[in-house]
C-alpha cells in the first residue's frame, strides 16, 4: 500500500489554520467515504462521527463541532488517520478541534475527559513525572466527582499498583519555563 | 553488551512495575544493557496532544534532547509514550531514534539470542498477540509495513516456542487514556477484546503497553483470562528468577494458567 501524507505538522501554527487545511490536516480532501467513522471504536458513542466532524470543518461549522462530547472520546487510536484513502489526518483534526475548544474554553456538554487532561497536565508541571494516585486526586478535584471505580481503585491500592508514596519530582523548574513558553505562543 | 538508553515513562515507575522489572531483567540476560535516561519527563501522552500543540511536541522532545548525549537508541517500552517520542523525532533534527522495547526484542539477533538461552519453552501456553494502536500506527510514523496484522509479537513469542492462535483483534483500542474519565467506554472495548481472546481458544493476552495491559486486566467479565506483558513471558521462558513477585501486581492471577500450562 502507499502511503501518502504530507510532512510534519509544526507545533507553531495556530489550531483554527490547523483545522483550515495546512500541513498534511487538509479535510477538504473528504469526499465523505465515512472509513473513518466504519472504523472508529468510539463512533456509536459519539453524537457527531467523525466523518461528520471533517464535514462540518470543512463547513466552517466548527462551532458545532467545538461544542461535541464526541471530541473527547476520540482516542487518538490513529485508524481513522490510518485508513483514510485521501490521506485526511482526521485524528489530528479531532486534536486540533479538542485543542481549540479547550483553549477557547468552550464548555462540552460532558467535561469529564477534559477535566482528566487539565490534571493530568498539571500533574506533570508540578512533578515532572505522573503519580497516579495524586493524578486521580487532582482530577476528582477538578471534575468535582469521585472516580467512578472507587472500588477497583480501593483494590489497586491494596495490591500496591497505584502507590500512595509519592514519587520524587523531576526536573520541574525546566518544565516550569517550558509551560510557559507553551502558553505564550 | 549492546546499549541503549532507555525511556521507562511514568507507568513503568508506577502502576505497571512488573513491566519494568521484567523488560530489564530479560533484556540483561539477554546481554542487553538499558541504561535509564537520566532526568527523565512525562511525554505527554494524550492530554498534550488533546490540549495544547506546542507542549504535545515539546514535552517528548525534551527527553528526545537529553538522549542526544547517551547514544543512537532510546528505547521505550509503552506504546504511547513511543508514539509521542516518534512524534518529536519526526519534527526534529535529533540524530537519535526511537524504538519500541519490542522492535529491539524482535530483531533478527535478538530472537536468536533468545532461542539459543530458551530454558523452559512455552510450549504448553496458548497465546494471542496484542499491539494495540500506537505501536504500530499511524504507519508513516511507525514505519510498520504490517500494521494491519503485525507480527514482531508473534514472532517473538514463537521463538520462545509459545503457541500463537490467530485472531483479528490485534490492533483494535482498549480504550487507553480515558480509564480514569470514561470507565464505561473503556470497559466495552476492552472487555470485548477479552471475550474476542478467549474465543480464539487463548490462555492469555499479551501485550507490550502498561495502558493496554492496565485496561484489559481490570476491565474485563467473566472467569479471569489473564492479561501478560511479553517481557514477563520471557522471563518465564529464560528460567529467570523473582516472577512469582509480578504476578501478585495483576488483577487475574497468572500463575494457575501458566502452571497448567507447565511453564512456571
């Protein structure tokens, strides 16, 4: 098989020119073969499909897409991405459209998985490295909710999988300027 | 000795020890030095990519950099954390790569390595392979030209004389990151590539990633089936000692299937 993409994507280019079509995320390309969408393992769960979200950015629609749950369950699994005949990287749209929604804060109509990245990115910052149970914590935190597997949880702790210890933390001055230098681009 | 730097990420020095202790202690015997980049961070993993684009790229290439100095190899065994780390090499001029703990376990030496210290083949053991995604997609990145039906893990697991069933399942999700927010996703895909296993007539799954290892082990119904990591396997198949103390870190007790099996 061919495999035809463009080159790498650049961490400088802002989300809405993302989504736009440069550097190998050009949704234009669909002609709505819905492969995506066939293979998806989160599609039934999903309000808008993937090919569904290509559609509506290719629209200019993407307002609506922004505003899916559907965003958040996409597990970057990379079929899609694989499998598109037209080269479309449709896990990198669906990354852009999550991208631009949390930063133009856009409130989904379920915030958990949203919630989950901010601690876990916080956690990092903080620690340089991810402690699970202090990730879990900050995540309850900001998701005000108790984690739903409370029990399983209980029981990972017992077993000493998810260690109450916490972790020495590693290298957080650098990752302190590298977050920032994140945020001022 | 062969070296290699090695990137374990955060798993690996958390919830998925057992994969840790078992990748350096197969990879030693097998005269493999790894050698823990100094000064390690988190890649990343989803929640950059989902958030923010320039710390999705620059928090992997940050441990991209301080490999530079260490050798030509980092090598890292979790899937996702090898993703992100592809990622920041594509976009970089960084003269290392990156390799997956399996690519190294797979290579034509390293399979006769591991056929010529075989002390107790698992002749006995049913298994099916399982890659999940980002080990082998998207392929450009990969550079995988089986990512449909890999075969690295087969292979590795027949040289040490493990029965490998066919199965269709070998890279479809188990939901990996979204245990934590969405436990009802993630247990409807992994629970399903269970039932999928053990209908292709397996006596265990093995994998070569702490998330898909993590959700496949803890979500699943019905009688156990459990869930190994390949190094485990290894262990088991190059006689080495200490692996009673792993299994008692899943979720399924693997030890009743591979006594039956006759390779404990």
């Amino acid at each position: 098989m061919t495999v035809n993409r463009a080159g790498p994507r650049s961490a400088s280019v802002s989300p809405a020119d993302r989504i736009r079509g440069v550097e190998g995320l050009d949704p234009e390309l669909c002609f709505s073969c819905h492969k995506c969408s066939s293979g998806c393992p989160v599609a039934d769960d999903m309000e808008l499909a993937p090919h569904q979200l290509v559609r509506l950015v290719t629209a200019n629609l993407e307002e609506e897409a922004l505003r899916s749950s559907g965003i958040w369950l996409c597990t970057s699994c990379q079929t899609c991405t694989t499998r598109c005949p037209n080269g479309v990287d449709v896990a990198g749209v669906i990354d852009a459209l999550k991208q631009r929604a949390a930063a133009s804060g856009v409130k989904p109509r379920d915030g958990r998985v949203l919630a989950f990245y901010r601690a876990f990115l916080n956690e990092v910052r903080a620690r340089g490295r991810v402690h699970e149970m202090a990730l879990i914590a900050r995540y309850s935190l900001g998701a005000r909710r108790l984690p739903t597997d409370i029990r399983l949880g209980a029981r990972m702790v017992r077993m000493g999988k998810i260690s109450l210890a916490r972790p020495k933390k590693a290298a957080t001055g650098e990752l302190r300027h590298l977050f920032e230098r994140a945020k001022g681009k | 000795m062969t070296a290699f730097s090695y990137y374990p990420g955060c798993s690996l020095h958390g919830m998925s020890r057992e994969y840790d202790a078992s990748t350096r202690a197969v990879y030693g015997a097998l005269g493999i030095d790894l050698r823990e980049l100094t000064g390690w961070t988190c890649c990343g993993a989803s929640a950059a990519h989902s958030l923010d684009p320039a710390l999705a790229v620059a928090l992997a290439a940050r441990n991209l950099e301080r490999a530079e100095a260490e050798g030509a190899y980092l090598v890292a065994p979790c899937a996702a954390c090898y993703h992100r780390l592809k990622v920041a090499e594509r976009g970089s001029s960084s003269r290392v790569t990156v390799l997956h703990a399996l690519d190294v376990a797979s290579s034509p030496e390293t399979l006769g390595r591991l056929r010529e210290s075989l002390q107790r083949p698992l002749n006995g053991l049913k298994v099916v392979c399982y890659y999940g995604c980002l080990l082998v997609r998207p392929p450009e990145l990969t550079g995988r030209a089986d990512y449909e039906d890999p075969q690295s893990m087969d292979q590795v697991m027949s040289a040490v004389g493990a029965q490998v069933r066919p199965w269709s399942f070998k890279t479809d999700c188990c939901g990996a990151g979204l245990a934590v927010a969405r436990p009802d996703v993630v247990r409807r895909l992994s629970s399903r590539l269970v039932e999928m296993a053990r209908e292709a007539g397996a006596d265990c799954i093995v994998t070569a990633c702490p998330l898909c290892q993590t959700n496949l082990d803890t979500r699943q119904d019905g009688a156990g089936l459990p869930v190994m990591y390949f190094t485990e396997l290894l262990a088991c198949a190059l006689g080495l000692e200490g692996t009673e103390s792993w299994w008692r870190r899943h979720m399924v007790n693997p030890a009743p299937v591979l006594a039956k099996a006759g390779v404990l």
